[in-house]
C-alpha cells in the first residue's frame, strides 16, 4: 500500500483534474452536507464550497490533499475541510455525519469494495445517499485517454479474470484475492461489474439502488465527422436496452435504510 500511495503522490504533483460525470456532480451538489471519498486533489470539494456547499474529501494520498490544500487557501478558504484517510483505517468522521457520500473512479482501485462500502455508509446519515462511479467491466470502450473502441484495453480489464478462470499466472493482487477464497472479486476489482456492484450494494442494506452507465461520445482526436458519427452512434447506444450495462462509466446510487 505504501508503494501505491507514493505512485499517488507523485501522481498528483503534475495531475491535471479529470471532468466529473454530471449526474455524480449534480448529486453531491443537490445532497446537502457531502463528502467525497478519495478526493485526490479535492478538486470536486473545493468546486462545491465555491458554490456555497457544504462539502468535505478524503484521500490517503498526502500529496494529493497538500496541493488540494494549497489550492484551497489560495481561494481565501480555510484548507480544514480536506484531510488525509485511507477507508481501511476508518473514515475520520462520526458516524451518520453526512447527507450523501460518493465516490468517483475509486472503487476500481481498491481491494475489497465492501470494506469501502461500510465505510461511506457508516458516516452517511439513515435516509443519506451513497454514490458510485466507476469504470464498467463490460465495456469495450474502455481507452480512458480518448473513450474511443479498443480492444487492446478491453482485454487488459478483462486479463486478470480470464487467466484466473483459465488456470494461467495471475499477478500478486489477483493471487492474494484467490489464496483468500474471494474468486470473484478479481471479477469486481479488476473489470468492475454492475450486477456485481449492484449485489454489493443490496447486500451491504442500501435501499432504491440505481444503477445506470455512461457513455462517452467520440474522441477529440477524431476528424469532424468521426466526432459526428461517434455522437450518432451513442446516441442510439444510450437509447438502447443494452445501453444500461454497455457504457463505459458505471454509476451506483443508493439509500441508506
């Protein structure tokens, strides 16, 4: 883990912000008190207390919290509402703290999505939200540098659960989850699933859950009417019944009872 915080670190010196999906952002906008779980530069916080919320971020990347920091009080804020804190070790929060808790390209990182899970929904209050967004294991548009079709990366999501399932090498990560009897979450923690985030969220007691996908339209490096027919293309995609397991963001909401 050590290894993997100082990679975020050094991540984080140069890290330009990704864009937020926007049903993710409207929800921890419209929420009430938020808070944003693995927050890296706290990008997402900062935004949301210039509009006059609420809001809070944590991440276990020290680097990634200094620059959030920093850019914090530059904007005349008072840096407190971003902190360091890894979901193994606890949320440092009380618990039932906050109207909604989300996450936003996290899960797909960590070991073991329910330990992560319990945590949101201790600090999430009775009636609270709790948000997911993530990568879909079930997508072949899966090159996050420009959301265009490749099957390169499609099989690079995919390898870790194949060559489990076909008996071949896995590296450290996947072997320590098979050496702990927990088969499928190399399914769910390398190619996240929605069926199987979906139990993950039922079983842990969330209530209404909401499952939905995004599809991102065409890539910039296309020419113009590869952009345009990209943007037909998805948008007969969106309207399609496979479209709610077929896009490349994966997005879980539910209602802590």
């Amino acid at each position: 883990m050590s290894d993997v915080r100082e990679n975020f670190d050094r991540v984080y010196q140069t890290h330009v912000p990704i864009p937020y999906n926007p049903l993710y952002l409207r929800c921890m906008e419209e929420g009430g008190r938020s808070l944003d779980v693995g927050c890296g530069m706290g990008d997402l916080p900062i935004l949301l207390r210039q509009r006059g919320r609420e809001a809070y971020g944590v991440d276990f990347s020290q680097g990634g919290i200094s620059r959030g920091q920093a850019d914090a009080r530059r904007l005349g804020m008072d840096p407190g509402f971003l902190g360091v804190a890894d979901v193994d070790g606890g949320i440092p929060f009380p618990d039932g703290f906050f109207d909604v808790v989300g996450s936003h390209w996290v899960v797909e990182h960590v070991d073991d999505p329910r330990v992560m899970l319990r945590e949101m929904m201790r600090v999430t209050r009775p009636g609270g939200r709790v948000l997911l967004f993530t990568s879909n294991g079930l997508t072949p548009f899966v090159n996050a540098d420009d959301y265009t079709p490749s099957a390169r990366n499609f099989l690079r999501f995919w390898s870790p659960y194949l060559r489990f399932r076909l008996g071949l090498p896995v590296d450290t990560g996947v072997r320590r989850m098979v050496d702990k009897g927990e088969a499928e979450d190399v399914l769910n923690t390398y190619a996240p699933m929605p069926f199987v985030l979906r139990r993950v969220f039922v079983e842990a007691g969330l209530r209404r859950v909401v499952l939905r996908t995004w599809n991102m339209h065409g890539s910039r490096r296309w020419p113009r009417v590869g952009q345009r027919l990209a943007y037909l293309f998805f948008d007969v995609l969106d309207r399609a019944p496979v479209a709610k397991y077929m896009g490349h963001g994966l997005f879980l909401m539910g209602v802590k009872g």
